[in-house]
C-alpha cells in the first residue's frame, strides 16, 4: 500500500501525573513520542500514514503499537525488540502546575533501530517523509534516520521536518542544535516553534531567523507560537493565524497535533508541485486548521490520546469562527 506519509521516529510512553495524596506519586501510562503523535493525528484526520519505528517486546510496546493501529495507522514497519525495552518519560508538575521531565532512554528500543529496519519501500511509495531531529542523538538511530532521508531524496519523495527540540535529552546543546540544523537542511517542508527558532539560528529576529535557515528546497514553513497562533510561510505568501482561547489541561502533544494538521491541510490541497505556490487564503485555511488541532489538544490529556479527528477539528471551527 502507498502512505499519504510515513513517520519515522522515537516511540515512548508518556508517565502522566494524576491526582494524589501529598507526598504520594500517581501516574497514568499515555502512548507518545512526537514522530508516534503525529502518525495518530494524520490517521485521525483521515491520511494514510505508517509509523517506522522499534518498540520492545513488554508492554509497553504492545499499548504503541495497539494505540497507533486503533487510529487507523499502519504498524506494519515498527520493529518489535526481544533485547530493548520501551523508552519511558516521566512527566512532573511543580507546584505552580509547570511541567518537568524524567527520561529513561538509555539503551531503549528505538535509539537502537537500525537502518537495515527501515522500510525503504514504504518511503519510495510515500507522499512525505516525516521527521524530527532526536533521532539523530544516538548513532545507530541516527544512521537510519540518515539512510530514511537519503532514500526520500533520491526518490523525490518530500521531507517534512519537525525539529522537536529536547535539550534533556541531548549531552550537549551545540550537539542538538547541529542535528537540528542538519534535519532543516534537508526539509520541504518544515514546523518549527518561534523560541526553536531562535535557538537554531542565534537570531532573535523571526524574519532574519528564517532568512538565515531558508534554502532552495525548502517550500513552506509554520512558524509555531503556542497560544498566540502561527505564521504560515512560503517564497511567495506569508500569513498569521491567531491562535485560539481553550481551557488547558496539557499541552502535551499540541505541536505534534498541529503538525498532523498541517500535513494534512497540504495534502488537502494536493501539495502542488515546484515552488508549492499556495495562496494566501490556502496558507490561512491551512493554518487555522492546524491552530484548531492543536487548540483541542491541549484540552484533554496524555499526547495520542489527544489527537482530535477531522469532523472534531470542523466544529470547533465553526463554533470558534461562526
């Protein structure tokens, strides 16, 4: 079968904190992972997509893989690990409700997917090939990242790119910025988040920020800015998107929900070809249907579990712009 997408990236779960006694820890098990949440928000919009990854063999692994199937997902191409185990992070609130992050990556199942796992096959037969950059933080994972890559470019297969910054989980800041430069480089398309932004380049300027990461193959861009919205960009056209007033519960997977919606508000349009000419009336619609996905997100908790489908998305935005 031929994918709208294919998303290629860590598979983890997410340890939420529920309600609980002082001094007493609570968690609940939520599926995540941004390449994993956006493959489930495309599904759940209505594209086909398959998630290339590695999970281990616990169970762990099989709430993934049985979450991204649920959605509509393909999970023919993730590799199942009887040696690895499943990547955990552990969620914390402090007592002002912001969040903190433990990690339990070390030797985990996807920083050990290799590129003799990848299915080149379901990239040469995509639409888009999705990626992010903490792939690139272990080298086995980094070299099929690497392979991925090359395989879409020299099938014409389009990159999207979301650099997902995650200083935690990088040994030095220059490493993850250089991989993030590197997954830009290569990208088609790409969403990144104003403060991301900033850190990628050294400019505090959003225009001169973008000038310094544009290149000849880079078609469009969204420019993220949490609750204040988006900017939608190509050579051509540029756009704002307000963003809209939701009642947060977590904001956890809001920017993998919008880049879901972005994906597929593209591809809606039938991603034109060359210089991907969008008019500004297409970049706006595009962009308030990602706004809204990732508005609905932040409504409810836990990152796959969140992601809202098409008809969701369609009456928020009706009653939001009625």
């Amino acid at each position: 079968m031929a994918y709208d997408v294919v998303s290629l990236g860590e598979l983890l779960i997410d340890m939420v904190p529920l309600p609980a006694p002082p001094g007493a820890l609570n968690f609940a098990a939520k599926p995540g992972g941004a390449p994993g949440n956006a493959a489930v928000g495309l599904a759940k919009l209505g594209r086909s997509v398959a998630m290339l990854s590695k999970v281990g063999d616990d169970a762990f692994g099989r709430l993934l893989t049985a979450t991204i199937a649920a959605s509509g997902a393909s999970v023919e191409a993730i590799v199942v690990s009887p040696e690895h185990l499943t990547g955990v992070a552990v969620v914390t609130l402090d007592a002002h409700g912001d969040r903190d992050f433990l990690f339990y990556r070390q030797d985990c199942a996807d920083v050990n997917y290799a590129p003799d796992e990848v299915r080149a096959d379901l990239i040469r037969g995509a639409r888009i090939l999705h990626v992010n950059s903490l792939v690139l933080a272990s080298p086995v994972s980094a070299s099929a990242q690497r392979h991925a890559m090359a395989v879409a470019q020299a099938a014409g297969i389009l990159i999207s790119v979301d650099p997902n910054l995650r200083p935690l989980l990088w040994g030095s800041r220059e490493a993850m910025i250089a991989a993030a430069r590197e997954v830009v480089a290569v990208a088609n398309i790409l969403k990144i988040g104003e403060d991301e932004l900033r850190i990628i380049t050294g400019i505090a300027d959003t225009t001169a920020a973008l000038d310094a990461i544009w290149h000849e193959e880079l078609k469009v861009v969204a420019v993220t800015r949490g609750a204040e919205g988006a900017a939608i960009l190509t050579r051509s056209a540029n756009v704002s998107v307000p963003g809209v007033a939701v009642k947060v519960v977590d904001t956890t997977g809001c920017g993998d929900s919008f880049m879901a919606a972005f994906l597929t508000g593209l591809l809606d349009t039938g991603l034109p070809d060359g210089d991907m000419n969008l008019s500004a009336n297409n970049l706006a619609e595009i962009g308030r249907f990602a706004c809204a996905a990732g508005a609905i997100t932040a409504t409810a908790p836990g990152g796959m579990d969140a992601m809202p489908t098409r008809d969701e998305v369609a009456a928020f935005l009706t009653k939001t712009f009625q």
